[in-house]
C-alpha cells in the first residue's frame, strides 16, 4: 500500500519552524515509540523511529518497491532516493518531523518492510503525510497500524491535522484512506491529483495489529 508522496517539507527546507508544543519537546530519540508487531504468525516486526544511520536499509527498501509501487509513492519514475533526499528522510528532529520503519531480519539481514512519516508543512495548517509498505507486506493493516501511531504521536506535538496527496488512480490509497476516515477532495489546481485531510482520530485504529 502507497499512499501520498515525498514529504514536501524533506525537500524544501532543512527542517521546518517547530509549533509551539514541538518547541518544548527535547531532541531526542524517541525509544518509547520502539515497538513489536505481530501480523504474520511466527513473524515479528519491530517499529521504530528512524535514525540517522538507516540511509543504506532505506534505500533498499525503495530500490525493493514494485516500479508500481514507487510510481505512487513518489508519483513518478523513481528507482532510488537521492542521496541529498535519502539524507533530509533520515536526519529528522522527531516532532517537526517523525519516521518511522518497521523492519524485520531474515538470516540475520536487517530488512525494511514499511516506513511511514509526517513533516510540518511551513505555512501551511497540519503536517503531511506519506505511507509506503513492501509489496508482499501490503493487506496485513500495516499502514493502518502505522498512521495511528503517527497521529498520537501528532496529537503530543500540538500537530492537529494530517495531509496527503495522491494520484487519483491509486485505488490503494483511496480505500485506505476512506476506511481511515480521511476527507477526499480534487486537487483542482492539479489536474489528476486527490488531496486527502486528516483532523481527528484514525478511524480504523481500533482494529491495530497487537
């Protein structure tokens, strides 16, 4: 499941002015987010926060996405990040700013399986947001389960709304989106595009994996 695109905030500025909760949250990383997921039987997912250091896992991760797949999560032709991109998705400050990934270590190997993240939007009200999750992995609720913890996360830094844009054939992020519980509505200033608006609790969150 691919929803939205690049955070629009990770390319145009190094980081975005904090609200006024996020100015009083220290920069640090948030272990208390660190989670285990269980949605396959006898697979384990761990959540977490990104860190500064997941550049190569990230980049793998995209350059593993179906062309399809990352066709709608960047709405284009991509078939690996930037670097200067890969660099602003990993160097956040966890307010302004939050990614997460879940990963998981077949043989050993560190592999990322999801990553899902909001940037406060300069001028504008709420935060963006964007979800992508592996192929083989999408239909287990995992986007579901990463956009509720997203929003909690919003709601403790002062960040009320959740924005998303999309391409208006990604059936995918249409349905997630209306079971979720977001508003939908036409670009109109781009044609082929559908904006989706977030302001209150995920409305699918009581099913979260566990």
């Amino acid at each position: 499941m691919q929803a939205a695109r690049v955070v629009r905030n990770a390319l145009a500025t190094p980081s975005a002015p904090p609200t006024q909760d996020c100015a009083r949250i220290p920069r640090r990383y948030p272990v208390e987010l660190i989670d285990v997921l269980e949605p396959r039987g006898g697979c384990r997912i761990t959540v977490r926060p990104v860190l500064p250091q997941d550049g190569p896992v990230l980049q793998a991760f995209v350059r593993n996405l179906s062309a399809e797949s990352r066709r709608l999560r960047f709405m284009g032709g991509v078939s690996e990040l930037p670097a200067a991109l890969l660099e602003r998705l990993t160097r956040i400050d966890y307010c302004s700013h939050l990614a997460l990934i879940g990963e998981f270590f077949p043989d050993g190997v560190e592999t990322v399986i999801a990553e899902a993240r909001y940037a406060i939007e300069p001028g504008e009200d709420g935060a963006e947001f964007a979800v992508a999750v592996a192929d083989e992995w999408q239909r287990l609720g995992l986007a579901t389960e990463f956009l509720r913890r997203l929003w909690a996360h919003c709601v403790a830094a002062g960040i009320r709304r959740l924005n998303a844009v999309s391409l208006d054939t990604n059936e995918r992020m249409i349905r997630f989106a209306q079971k979720s519980g977001f508003t939908i509505t036409r670009a109109r200033e781009f044609p082929g595009l559908l904006r989706f608006q977030l302001e209150s609790a995920p409305a699918a969150a009581a099913g979260r994996l566990r």
